[in-house]
C-alpha cells in the first residue's frame, strides 16, 4: 500500500483508462455504464480537439501520438462492447439509441446516407490530409535539423546565446524531430480507427439481421429496421469522436502561429483587407439583384460585408493616425531627453563595413557564408592566442563603392580593401614565371602583387601554380591579420576577469593568492596585452599566472613581469619561431649597442623609457633593415637575439618601424634549439 501511495493519482487515472479499455474487450458491459463510458469518450474527444486549437505550439501536445493510440484502443473497446449488446439484446443503452433514432431521423435510409458521408469526409478529407501534411513535415524537419544546428553553434560561437539558452534549442529541435516522426506513424491510428469502424458497422448489420431472424422470430424487414438503426447509431456514436479526433491531428500537424491565438488570428487573417471585404459585398449585391436567388438574404450578407469593410478602413486609418502621432511622439521625447543618447556613445570593438555589392557574400539567403567564415575567425584566434574576441559588426554603408570594404577597430578604421565579386586573386608564389592576363591588383592582407582573374580561368591559373583565393578568402584572412595586429587593445579587464573565473574553477588557490593580494587586475591585463602584442599564446594561463605569483612579490614592473613571463613560456616561444630539426639563422644584437641602450634606460615612477639620441637610435634602426632584409631574401623570417635584459627596449626601438621583427631574448630558447647568426646589428 505505501507503494501505491507513493504513485501520483495521474498515473493511475491514465493506467485505468487503458485497463477499462481491455476490459470491455473481454467482459460485457451493462448499459448504463456503456452510456457513461460513451459520453466519457465523447466529451474527451471534444477536450483534445479544443486543446489543440489553442496549445500555443505542437510541443505542447508532445504526447499527442500516444494519446492517438489510447483513444484509439479505448474506442475500438466501446465497439465490441456496444456490438455485443446490440447482437444480444437489441438494446446498448440511450445514448446509442438517440444516436440512431434522432441523428439518423429515426429512418435507415438517412442513418446510412449521414453515417457514409462521415466516413468519406474522415476518409478522403481530413485524415488524407493530416497524413500527407505529417509525411511532408517530418521530412522537411529531419532535413532542417543540420541547418538548425548550425544556426545554434553560429550564434553560441559569436556570443548571442550562452551555453543553457543553447542546449534548451538543441533539445527543442530534438523533440520537434521525435514528435513530427511519430505523427507520421500515429496518424495510421485514426485511419485505421475510421476503417475498423466501418467494417464493424457493416458486419454488425449483416450480424444483427441474422440474430433477429434467427433467434428472436422476427420478420427480415423487422430486423432490418431494428437492428441497422441501432448499428448506425452505434457507428456514429463513435465515428463523430474519431472524426473530432482526426479533426484535432489536422489542426496540430497544420498549425502555423507558435505564438498568437488560433481563433483571434484567423479573423484577424481572414478579416484584415477592407477591399476584399467591398469586393464581397458587391458580388453578393449582383447576385441577389440580378439572379432568381433571395435577394433579402443575399443583401443582408451584402450589408455585412460592407459593414466590415468600412469598420476596417475606419480602423486603419486610425491606426495611421496613432503611428504618426507616436512617431512624432518619440521624436520629441527624444529631443526632450538628452540622456538618451548614451546608446550612440558605445563603440563596437570590431566592426567590418562594406559597400552593397558585398552583401551577397554576408546574405545567408543567397548562399553567403561571410558570417560563418567570422565565426571561425573568433574560434582560431581563441585556439591560437588562447583570448575571446570580441563580437565582429558586420554591417553594409551605403556610402563606400560597391565593392569595398573597411575595418574599425573601437569605431576607428585601421585597414580597407576592395574585392571584384565575380572575380578570384590569383598570386604568383615566387616561381611561376608564366604570366596570367588579368587585372593588376595588391592583395589586403600582406600588400602582395595579385591579379583579378574570371571563373574560366582559374582552373588554368592553379594547374600553373597559382594561389587562388575567393573573394570571402580575402575578406577573412584580411579580418583575421588585422584582428592579430590590433588583439591587446581588444583585451579588456572584463576579459582578463572573465578568464580569472574559467581558471578559478579548476586552480582557485593560485587566482585568489595572486589577485587582489600581488597584483591588480589592470596590472594583469598590461602583461597579457604585451604578451599579444608579440603574437604571444595566453593560452597556457596557468603558467602565466603561477609565474607572476612567483615573481610579484619582488617587483610589481609590469614590463619586467611580462620578461620572466616569456622565459617561463620559452617552450612555446621556440616551437613557434623555431622548427626543430632544423638550424635557424638569426641576427644578434653587438654587445656595444647593448650597454649603450641599457645605459639609456631612465626609471620614473610610471615606469622606465629609453632616453637613447635620435641620431644614434636612427642608426641602430637603419642597421637593423639592412639585417632584416639579409634574412628576408634568405627566405627567413626576420629574428634579433638580444640579452633579456635588453629585449624589450629593443622591441620597443624597433617595433614602430619594423613590426613583423621577432626579437627574443636567449633565455627565451630552449637549450636543444640549432641556431645560425647571419648577422649582427652594429651601429
């Protein structure tokens, strides 16, 4: 007994529907109770039909098929039972007989004409219909389903929802899959119901006609009268249920508001154009004037319409009056509230604009993928600098030429290309030495020739060993080397707090030894801003952090800090800038020259700077070009190894003029790490 008290009453009641719908199956039922039962089905048929006429989306009769198939069994269960009263004892109770008496007239003949034209509406109307309405559903929700996935990903990668809001739509398109899927299917219950019905009516008239002339003495018309009657009454007892059951799966599989109200928004549909409604009127106007036809009833129709008519202009014209005068309303609020101007203070932190001849490569509708090629831009620049960039504006300006495009960086553009939308780059590697005809161009990113070329020729242009890149390439790879240039001023203290947290999870002691005890948070954000600055990974935070932990008890120099951060990360810094396997030529820095900066080097309270003669550091620098372009015509990239106590003011020296230069300290190299010098910088 605890048991069962432990099972909610629900449970129980929807366990006893199935088991009373066995049971008629197996035990005959009295009257009375046959008549409880049959309105029972009569009023839970009406129950689904209006549940989902007003269930705000189809989610909310997820269990619809199931039910399908209870009403099913429980009905076929009230068939056998009404059928073995009928045959037995000529009676099944009052609702079966006022079905058959007052529905059908009292007459055979209208019985069967009404029971038929049920069965060929239910037939060939509405379960037709639901049928091929939840065939073609399910397959266009299955297909849907990748798309919609992707949609999720986009706008979780890009920040527009988190994690929760994320999973919430993934199980929502799983169930929305799992239930048009079994629509499909459950739809077979109500036909099968509605076929099951028929052949029971017509077996019970052939069955009833031979109990009555077999056992009960009467006459074959007698029979025929007494026992077709009760027959169709006890069919449309049960086939006006299943038709309002069917009528329900139409309507849920049709449905197409997930929000409105169903009543309110087919008038609202139905009733929105005034001159549909005049167009109505005047037709039903002709045909009582001019046809044999009643012509007070059809003026009265007429009148209606054009009631509506009129009613609807009326409001529509209101309507226009209340947006203007709203209009107008929000204009001068606007004016009157000068606060309300802060919205166009905020500044996006990355914003690409392009002319309108570019929409098409951002327009998901006519096969663009530009924003999916940004969201992958956030997630390689997550994997390779280890930080979140910010959500990337894409936004059209009428004001550019057609196919140009800009970048801002916090609403200050830093770079602009231009793309022929039609066209592919073509750019010669260095050894292709026959020439492609075409329009002379610079590629965005890196300033390299390139020349426009068409579709046709590009399969020659790569068989000759061209890099060909289309114009999405271009805008990416563009967007993505300016968002590397510009990554430390993107890092904000938000940032670094919201990267404190990730790591708190799994390293609290390190996090709240660190912060606010040693360092602040700005101080933090400074050396992860040096950091990638230098294309340095903030990946390993951990390793940074618990580096700073040991180090900012001594000094809180956040120039010094970011050096011995270095040295902790320098077997990240050498795979990146070093193969292995292979020795590296790079170029030192003389001795000299080291003394001479760190002998300029004044400290303040802000920090130190380099207090070096402008003709003495304009000689370092005119030294280190001619070293670097030793390197690049090598093929090298451009690398000065410096003493750390010198790398950053060098860095410092030589970044503005040179910023692809790598310089690195030796203790920043790892002790297995082959290196060539090809030069040194003297001045």
């Amino acid at each position: 007994m605890n048991f069962l008290k432990k099972i909610p009453f629900k449970d129980f009641a929807v366990a006893i529907y199935i088991v009373v719908a066995i049971i008629m199956l197996i035990i005959p039922i009295p009257p009375f109770l046959l008549d409880i039962l049959l309105a029972l089905d009569f009023a839970l048929s009406m129950t689904i039909m209006f549940g989902t006429m007003f269930a705000a989306e189809v989610l909310d009769m997820s269990f619809f098929p199931t039910l399908l198939l209870f009403t099913t069994v429980f009905r076929i269960g009230l068939n056998a039972s009404s059928t073995r009263q009928i045959l037995l004892n000529g009676y099944a109770g009052n609702v079966v007989q006022i079905f058959g008496n007052f529905v059908g007239g009292g007459n055979l003949v209208v019985g069967v004409i009404i029971f038929i034209i049920l069965i060929i509406v239910q037939f060939m109307v509405i379960n037709k219909g639901s049928e091929r309405v939840s065939e073609v559903t399910a397959r266009f929700t299955l297909d849907a389903m990748p798309g919609k996935q992707m949609a999720i990903d986009a706008d979780l990668n890009t920040g527009a929802i988190d994690d929760a809001e994320a999973k919430r739509r993934r199980d929502k398109i799983q169930e929305e899959a799992s239930f048009f899927g079994s629509m499909d299917g459950a739809t077979k219950y109500v036909k099968g119901d509605a076929t099951a019905g028929l052949i029971i009516t017509f077996i019970n008239i052939i069955g009833g006609v031979a109990m009555g002339i077999l056992f009960n003495g009467l006459g074959a018309q007698e029979a025929l009268n007494k026992y077709a009657i009760l027959t169709i009454g006890d069919g449309l007892v049960s086939q006006i249920p299943s038709l309002m059951t069917a009528l329900s799966t139409g309507i849920l599989v049709t449905k197409g508001s997930k929000t409105e109200n169903f009543g309110l928004t087919i008038l609202n549909q139905l009733f929105r154009t005034p001159q549909a409604m005049f167009l109505v009127g005047g037709v039903m106007v002709v045909l009582g004037l001019f046809t044999p036809l009643n012509d007070i009833l059809f003026l009265l129709i007429a009148a209606l319409f054009f009631f509506i008519g009129f009613r609807l202009t009326k409001k529509a014209k209101i309507a226009a009056i209340e947006t203007e005068v709203s209009e107008e309303e929000a204009e001068a609020e606007e004016i009157r509230q000068p606060e309300n101007v802060n919205s166009l203070l905020a500044v996006d932190p990355i914003e690409l604009e392009f002319g309108y001849g570019i929409i098409p490569l951002a327009d998901v509708n006519q096969g663009g993928d530009l924003l999916d090629r940004v969201v992958m831009i956030r997630r390689q620049i997550a994997l390779e600098l280890g930080t979140v960039v910010p959500i990337i504006r894409l936004r059209d300006n009428i004001q550019l030429n057609p196919n140009q495009y800009i970048i801002k960086i916090k609403g200050i553009q830093v770079s602009e290309g231009e793309i022929l939308f039609d066209h592919y780059m073509a750019m010669n590697p260095g050894y292709v030495e026959e020439e492609i005809t075409g329009i002379p161009t610079f590629e965005p990113s890196f300033h390299l020739p390139a020349t426009w070329i068409t579709e046709g020729q590009r399969e020659r242009a790569e068989s000759l060993g061209y890099t060909v890149v289309d114009p999405p390439s271009i805008i990416a790879t563009h967007l993505t080397e300016i968002i590397r240039q510009h990554i430390d001023e993107l890092l904000t203290r938000q940032d670094v707090q919201s990267l404190l947290n990730n790591l708190k999870e799994t390293n609290p002691s390190l996090v709240e030894e660190l912060t606010p005890k040693l360092l602040g948070l700005g101080e933090i954000q400074k050396v992860l801003q040096n950091l990638l600055r230098e294309g340095i990974s903030i990946r390993d935070l951990l390793t940074i952090l618990e580096t700073l932990a040991d180090y900012a008890q001594t000094t809180r120099d956040t120039d010094i800090l970011t050096e011995y951060v270095r040295q902790a990360l320098k077997r990240a810094i050498s795979t990146k800038y070093f193969p292995p396997n292979e020795t590296s030529s790079v170029v030192t820095l003389d001795p000299k020259i080291e003394q001479e900066i760190m002998g300029s080097v004044k400290q303040t309270e802000t920090g130190a700077f380099l207090n070096l003669d402008p003709q003495r550091s304009r000689a370092i620098v005119d030294s280190v070009g001619k070293e670097v372009e030793k390197l690049e015509n090598l093929g090298k990239t451009p690398i000065v190894i410096t003493s750390p106590i010198v790398r950053m003011y060098f860095k410092r020296m030589t970044e503005d003029y040179y910023r692809d230069l790598v310089v690195v300290s030796y203790n920043e190299i790892e002790s297995n790490v082959e290196l060539q010098s090809v030069g040194m910088v003297t001045a």
